[in-house]
C-alpha cells in the first residue's frame, strides 16, 4: 500500500506521493505503479507562497577560462625569457632618445649660428671718390713730381659693428699700369651704419710723369680729361657692441676714374669703385 502526505498548502496534486518504508504484503504486485506528476501549467497559472518559497534553483556556470599556477622551475625559466625583451626595449628607449636630443641640438646650433652670420657677418665698406687734387712740390727741382689728395666718401653698410681702419694699408695711384703716386691709408674710425669723409695723401713717384697726365695738370680750362686708377690695401678692425673687437681683416679696394683736368676743374666725370675682404 502507498500513503500520501499532505502538504502544507493542500493542494494534493502538486507534490508526488511519498513511498512507505515498510515492506508490501505477500500478496500485493511488487512492480510500481506510474504516478502522476503535476500539471506545469497548472503549478504556474496557481502557485502558492508556500511552494516558491521552499523551491530550489541550481544554476551551473561553465568555466571558460582555466588558470594555472606554474612549477616554480617553469617560473624561473619564464621570467629569464622575459628579461631581455624588458632590456632590449629599454636600449631602444635609450637610442631614441639620444637621437632625438643630437638632432635638437643640431637645429639650435644651426638656428644660433645663422644668428650669428645675419647679425655680426661683416660687410666691406664702399668707397667713392669725390674730389682729386693736385699738391705742388715743396721742392723747386724739375726732377720732383707733384703730390695728389683724394678724398674719399666712404660708408659703412654694417648696422651693428663699427670699423677701425689701420694706418698701415698701403694705396697705389696709376695711369694705365704707370705709377704716379703712393701713400698710406689714414687712420680713422667710423660708426655703424654711417658714412665719413677721409682725405688720402699721396707723394708724387720719382720718373718721369706720362705725357697725357702732364697735359692735364697744366690745363686750366678743364678740357685735358684723364683716367686714373687706384688701388689700396687696407687692414681693418671690426668692432661690436661696447667695442668688443670681433675681427682683424684686410679689404681690397680698387677705383677707376676720369677726372675732367688734374689743373683746374677736379671735377669726377665718371668712376666705379670695388671693394671686398680678402
């Protein structure tokens, strides 16, 4: 015989009966009878209190990762091949950096010494000759030539560096390949960016003056044109800020010429003048 328990709702239908732990008659059918289980839509169209809250849910996860921990051997071998990768990255690190640093290094040498090249580069002055004339002899010996003065407009280009030229640079004054006078440059100072009047003196060369220079010293009218040249060779100082002296140089200066007579008129018809560092 089966007995059935009651729960604790009532409803007989929602539980399966319990099986009796005692043995069945002699005469009874050992095999079991198929019970009834309940209804599913009729547990969840009428639950009751009761049975949600005794129900059980099992929920099983599966695991998707499997995690390990490593002999100690296995470890040691693991972290040996990590270390040169950490070094080699590093060296990597290291040489980028440096040249990263080479390179801006680079561009403010570069950008330092154009600076330098723009601002105290310096420029030869230009020279012009404004006026020529003719000194008498202080002797009255044929043999003796006459003297000449030359002045000279010069100009200084350079805006922030003044110049000091040296009383040694020597000038040459010819007509056609024959010298005629030779002196030494004056001494002279002169501001940035200015431009100064310098007279040069020259003594008369011994032998005999060319025939056409004679001519035009003795005119008075200003109709015996000649055309001289003169070179000269001048040492210079350039100076900066607070007279800082920066270089010692040397330019080169060579002028041609026409004057309209060496006798009376002094007057400069036509000349181009040259002038550049050596």
């Amino acid at each position: 015989m089966e007995e059935r328990v009651s729960n604790e709702s009532g409803d007989k239908s929602d539980e399966p009966p319990l099986h009796s732990t005692r043995s069945p008659p002699s005469g009874s059918d050992l095999i079991p009878k198929a019970r009834r289980f309940p209804s599913r839509k009729k547990s969840i169209k009428h639950p009751s209190p009761e049975a949600i809250e005794s129900e059980t849910y099992i929920i099983q996860i599966p695991k998707d990762q499997i995690f390990s921990t490593p002999s100690p051997e296995n470890a040691i071998i693991a972290e040996r091949h990590r270390l040169p990768q950490k070094k080699e990255r590093s060296c990597c690190n290291r040489w980028l950096c440096i040249i990263v640093a080479l390179i801006l290094l680079a561009l403010i040498i570069g950008i330092l010494a154009w600076t330098f090249h723009i601002l105290f580069t310096p420029k030869a002055p230009l020279f012009t000759v404004v006026n020529v004339a003719v000194k008498k002899p202080l002797s009255t010996h044929k043999k003796t030539h006459p003297g000449y003065q030359i002045t000279f407009e010069t100009e200084n280009p350079n805006g922030r560096l003044s110049i000091s030229y040296g009383n040694k640079g020597d000038a040459t004054l010819s007509y056609k390949n024959h010298k005629i006078g030779t002196g030494k440059f004056p001494e002279v100072d002169q501001d940035a960016d200015s431009s100064k009047s310098i007279e040069l003196g020259l003594s008369g060369s011994s032998g005999p003056l060319p025939h056409d220079v004679e001519t035009s010293i003795q005119d008075k009218r200003g109709e015996k044109h000649v055309s001289l040249s003169i070179k000269m060779d001048i040492p210079v100082t350039m100076k900066g800020l607070g007279g800082i002296k920066l270089r010692r140089k040397e330019i080169n200066v060579v002028c041609s010429f026409k004057v309209s007579s060496l006798g009376a008129g002094k007057v400069v018809l036509s000349q181009k003048c040259q002038s550049k560092f050596k």
